[in-house]
C-alpha cells in the first residue's frame, strides 16, 4: 500500500491491487486532483475513510460517438421535455449527487471536503456541470473534470425519469462533435452499458491520457 505524503506524486497505476486501490492519504487540493485525473487515478472514499485513490481494471468508458439512445429516450429528446444548461449550478448539482437517494448505497462518497474540492476545480473551469431543467425545476444533472480531450465523468442524479439519462447524451453529443477521445465512466454499470459504454484495460486507458 503507498501513503502520499505532502510532494506531488503518486506511484504508477500498476501498482494498483486487484480491486484498483492505488494509494491513500494526501490531499485534495486541485493540484492534487488534476495530476490524479491525468493520471488515470480518481478519489472514492466515505466520510469514515482516510482518502483513498483508485485505478481500476478494467476501466469503464464511453465513446462518445458510440452512445446509445434507445427509440423511447429519442421521443423524450424530441418532445423538448427538457432544456440542458451548463455550469450554471454548479454547486447544487453537487449537492443533488450526493444527496439523492440511489438504490444498492447506504450514504455517499462525496464527502464535504470533496464537494469543497471539486468547487475549487470549477473555478478554475476544470471541473463541469450539466443541468437539466423540467420548466424552471433543476431535475437531473451531472458533473465532472474536463481534461481538454476526456471528460471524466463523476456523479449523476434524477429526480424525475429520464432526466440523468438525458444529460448524458448531451454531453456525448457535444463531445464527439468536439472530437473528445472518450468519456471515463470508471467503474462499470449496467445502466452506462445500456448507454453505450464499454470496459478496456487499464494499459489502454492510460494511452489514451497520454
């Protein structure tokens, strides 16, 4: 197990063990978490834990130009149920994601030290939101750190059918239009695969961040 100290490093991530743990302790000021994402390492912790950094494989991501939408999600696209905003709310789209209920988790990971963190990146425009609006209601969302060329994608949430879904569409859409790479999901779901996104190894995660 490696222990961070106060220098600005982390050991390779193949160093990671069987279930992605990479090293523990550290910080999170952005300088920290911006060499971690660009490293292909993330922090995933609870409020009872030291902070512990992960670098899982495989690793889940998506091509944004692979992004699956099914014919019932295209008529809700169409219907103009919702509208998309971005980096208008930051914060209460970190709020809604670690306050909304979701079904197999007791609590949340994003802790206050992290939100205070993940604030910090989005003002100095590293860290995104996506809202999405059902009239004047903020109804889903999610966030995440933009690399330039991946998007690392964080947390979603819903508070109506659908609206997640939709937001992660969008950001898809708008991604393959500015010719991103890929979106790092992290960790596979069944509910990102239905979406379109796909487990590789670690190896080929890395290559892609450099």
């Amino acid at each position: 197990m490696y222990f961070l100290t106060d220098e600005l490093v982390f050991p390779p991530v193949d160093e990671a063990n069987e279930e992605g743990l990479l090293a523990v302790g550290g910080d999170l000021s952005p300088e920290r978490l911006l060499l971690a994402y660009q490293s292909g390492i993330f922090p995933w912790f609870d409020n009872d834990s030291i902070i512990l950094w992960w670098s899982p494989d495989p690793r889940m991501i998506l091509y944004p130009g692979h992004i699956k939408i099914s014919k019932s999600m295209k008529k809700v696209i169409r219907s103009n149920q919702f509208r998309l905003t971005k980096n208008t709310c930051f914060k209460e789209v970190l709020e809604y994601c670690s306050s909304v209920p979701r079904e197999g988790q007791d609590g949340t990971w994003i802790t206050d030290d992290m939100k205070n963190a993940y604030v910090k990146l989005h003002e100095r425009g590293i860290a995104k939101s996506y809202e999405v609006w059902e009239g004047d209601t903020l109804v889903g969302g999610l966030y995440g750190v933009d690399l330039g060329y991946i998007f690392c994608g964080e947390s979603m949430f819903s508070l109506t059918a659908n609206a997640s879904k939709f937001a992660f569409i969008k950001l898809a859409e708008e991604l393959k239009a500015k010719e991103y790479h890929i979106i790092d999901c992290q960790l596979h779901t069944d509910h990102l695969e239905s979406l379109g996104a796909q487990e590789i190894s670690r190896q080929e995660f890395v290559k892609f961040l450099q």
